[in-house]
C-alpha cells in the first residue's frame, strides 16, 4: 500500500463539504449573485464542493417544458461565469441523479404535513393560487434529500432559504434517532450583508423574478445601459441622507448594502463615505460599481453559453461523481429502514 494512501483518506474525510442548489427558472438576478452564487467559488478550495441546478424543483409551479432544457444550460453556465470550475468542483442537473427523488420518497415518511404547512415559500407561493401542486407543498422535503444525501456540512444560501435549512436539520435529526446516526446535520451559511437584496422598485419585496418588478429586478444579463438605468431609477425616499436606519429607508438601505459588496467594503464604511452627498452621486456610483462586478461575469456567461457541449459534458461528468456519492447513502438509508 501507498504509505501517504492513509493520510490522504484522513484529510479527505476531514474536509468540508458544501452543497448547495439553484433553480432554472427565469433569468438569475442581482440577489442571486449576491446572497448565493457569488460566494460558492470560494467553497471549491476548502474541500468539496457541489453545485446542483435543481430543475425537478422547478417543476413545482407552472412552466414551460419547451424551455426547461435551455433554462437548465443557462443556469450552469452562469455558475461557471461567476467562478466555478468543473474541475476544482461538481456540477450537476438534479434530474440526472436519481437518488434525489428516491431520498426524498424515503425521508418524506419523517416529515409531517403540519410542518410542510408551515413553511413561508409555500404560503406566499401558493397564495392566491387557482391550483397548487403537490409537489410546491413537498418541495423542502426534494430539498432535504439534496442536501442529506452528500454529508453536507456547509449550505451556502440566501436567506430566503433559513427555514428550509431548518426542516433540513429536523429530518436529518429524525432519522438518526429512528433509524440510527447516519445523516449530517447541514448548517446554513448566510451572509450578514447582501442575504436578502430587495426589489429595486418596491423594496419591501425581495428581489425575484416571479414575485418582483421587471425594472426593479437587474437580471445578470442585462446589458450595461439597462444596468445603469435600473440603479438611476431604483425608489429611494424624499430624504437626502445615504443611511439605513430610519422609516422608509429600505431602498436606500438596499443600495448601500449593494454598493458595500461591490466595493468590498463594510455598510457603515459606505455610509460614511456619503455624509452630505446627495442620492444622484450616489447611485451612479452604485451602478458603476455594480457594472464593475457583474459585466465581466456576463461577458464570461455569453462565451460559455456559446458552446453547449462543453456544458453538456460539464453536467455528465457532475452526474457521475454526485451520483457515486448520492447512492451510497440512499442504499444504508434503504438499509436502515428495513428495505430487502
Ligand atoms: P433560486 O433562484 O430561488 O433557486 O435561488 C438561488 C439562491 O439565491 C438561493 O440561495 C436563494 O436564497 C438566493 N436568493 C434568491 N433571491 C435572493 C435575494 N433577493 N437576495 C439574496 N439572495 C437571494
Ligand atoms: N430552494 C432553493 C431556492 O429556491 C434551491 C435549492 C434546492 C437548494 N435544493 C437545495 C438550495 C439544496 C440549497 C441546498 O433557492
């Protein structure tokens, strides 16, 4: 045997793994970047990292078959733009492992209807709603199982997503007192600032491309004129002072928080930094800056998009490894509760 092979398996099983997911669904916005994408590069150097485009989740609501394909293309692509490499990283479309839907048939045993009722993303998009399927109801139930199936220590998400990763940890809790320890308990990694990025023409609503405003929502393909021109107009309040605190200040709130990532600096470092200015100088500095950050990403997302081979071969190779991985547990999972 290869006398460093004990080691190396040792500081492999004490790296972490981060796992975390997207839908294909409409276009990737500003809070997208911020609150999630822009934070998974980072992941890929700390140990394992796997990235799923989580299209059967996206066929919990209304959508287009003729186009889930090419949302799905379009997803990967613009996670390889903002940084992830195939090769220091896993990237994967949810359909192509099957072992998500059969982990979330099992552990859909442990979780209960009152729970799933209670859960925030299911009442506001349900709301309203002529007809609901059944799968937006066990949606953070798919979700459980595509974290629980990779010993996930490390979820990095916005927080829209807090209350998933909690049910997460509940199932994963519940199993291991009915069936024995065997799933990990996921932690959830939300920025302090940028975790919820707001619309920037109601920004009392998060930013999204199916609860917000067209014009108040900067997809990271708009192009740089739509970029400045959504910034300029963002609402503000009749005030004049760059700050976060205070009644009605949300939209100002948001695009210091925005121009903060941007500019790698803290909100209150912002905050200083426009005493006295007035709103005008402010947001074209805002969108300046977050043309900076997101133009090179679009730049690298319309050349990647170009060639859907190579990201038809980036998502194979993805499936294979998640699947290595995803099946053993789904087989002790199957173990465990008794299956022959
Ligand atoms: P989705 O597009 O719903 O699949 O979301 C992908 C990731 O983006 C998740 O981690 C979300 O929590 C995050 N996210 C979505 N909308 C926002 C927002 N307005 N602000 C910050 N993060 C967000
Ligand atoms: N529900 C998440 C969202 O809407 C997407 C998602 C699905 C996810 N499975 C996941 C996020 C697993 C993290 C981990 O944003």
């Amino acid at each position: 045997m290869d006398p460093t092979e004990g080691s190396m398996v040792r500081i492999l099983a004490a790296m972490t793994r981060v796992f975390s997911g997207i839908q294909p669904t409409g276009q990737k916005h500003l809070g997208n970047y911020i609150g999630a994408i822009r934070h998974w590069p980072a992941y890929q150097d700390l140990g394992e990292a796997i990235y799923c485009v989580v299209d059967l989740h996206s066929i919990s609501v209304p959508y287009d078959a003729s186009t889930l394909r090419e949302n799905t293309l379009d997803t990967a692509a613009t996670l390889m733009a903002a940084g992830l490499d195939p090769g220091r990283c896993t990237i994967f479309a949810q359909s192509s492992v099957p072992e998500h839907s059969e982990g979330a048939w099992l552990l859909g045993a442990l979780a209960t209807f009152g729970e799933l009722s209670r859960m925030t993303q299911f009442k506001e998009k349900s709301e309203g709603q002529a007809s609901v399927s059944v799968d937006l109801f066990t949606y953070p139930v798919l979700q459980a199982a595509d974290i629980l199936l990779y010993d996930t220590d490390k979820v990095p998400v916005g927080d829209d997503q807090r209350q998933h990763l909690e049910l997460a940890r509940d199932i994963a809790q519940r199993f291991n007192s009915r069936y024995g320890e065997l799933l990990k308990l996921p932690e959830a990694a939300i920025p302090g600032t940028g975790g919820r990025v707001m619309d920037l023409q109601e920004p009392t609503r998060k930013m999204s491309t199916t609860g917000g405003t067209p014009q108040g929502t900067l997809l990271l393909t708009d192009p740089a004129d739509v970029v400045t021109r959504k910034i300029r107009s963002a609402v503000t309040d009749s005030g004049r002072e760059v700050r976060r605190r205070g009644e009605g200040k949300e939209g100002i709130a948001n695009l210091i928080e925005i121009l903060a990532i941007a500019t790698d600096r803290t909100a209150e470092d912002v905050e200083a930094s426009y005493d006295g200015a007035g709103y005008g100088q402010f947001k074209a500095d805002v969108a300046e800056a977050v043309e900076a950050m997101i133009g090179p990403v679009r730049q690298r997302y319309l050349e990647l998009r170009a060639d859907e081979g190579h990201l038809l071969q980036v998502l194979s190779m993805g499936a294979e490894r998640a699947q290595s991985l995803a099946s053993r547990t789904v087989a002790e999972m199957k173990r465990r509760m008794g299956f022959v």
